[in-house]
C-alpha cells in the first residue's frame, strides 16, 4: 500500500490540473496559433511559466485504484499488475481470463 501523503499529493495535483486546464490549453493555442512578434511569444511564455508546476499534466501519475501502487498499471482497469490477476483468479472482472498456452 503506498504511502497516504503520496496518494493525497497525487489528488492535489489533480485538482491543480483540472483548475488550470483552460488556462494552460488557452495560452498554448495563442502561443502555437499566431505568429506574433517575439515580444508576444515571451510574455505568453512568462505566463504559462507564471502558473504552478503541479498544474502540469505532465506531472499527474496513473496509481492503482485499490493499493495506491504507481508502477505496473493498467489503463482499461486502472489496477496494478498483482491486484489485476487476483482479481481474474477470483472471477471479479466479467470477460477477463487468466491466458493459458
């Protein structure tokens, strides 16, 4: 199980993120889009960069729903590795099967 802090910074960046997504996505466009001066381009910059770090997503990290776990997850279950073949095993995720060859 990972650690509580870790999991609660997890959360805060993600609502970091969501606030600051129209924000950040706006300001990308205005810097990609047009072609001003470099005057412009820099005062865009500074104000992208004038937003918190965590507000990144870039930074957000993909954890294990039930132990917290930040390697080995799976993106259709949002489980870890181990959590996911517990779970097969135990016939709780309908249409998945344990591979045989």
């Amino acid at each position: 199980m990972a650690k509580k802090s870790l999991i609660q910074r997890e959360q805060k960046r993600k609502k970091l993120e969501e606030k600051y997504r129209l924000i950040r996505q706006s300001l990308k466009k205005k810097r990609k889009g047009s072609s001003l001066n470099p005057k412009k381009i820099k005062e865009i910059q500074r104000k992208l960069q004038s937003l918190p770090r965590n507000s990144a997503p870039i930074r957000l990290h993909r954890r294990c729903l039930f132990t917290g776990r930040p390697k080995a997850n799976y993106r259709d279950f949002g489980l870890s590795g181990h959590i996911l073949r517990e779970m097969i095993h135990a016939c709780l995720l309908p249409g998945a099967t344990k591979s045989s060859w």
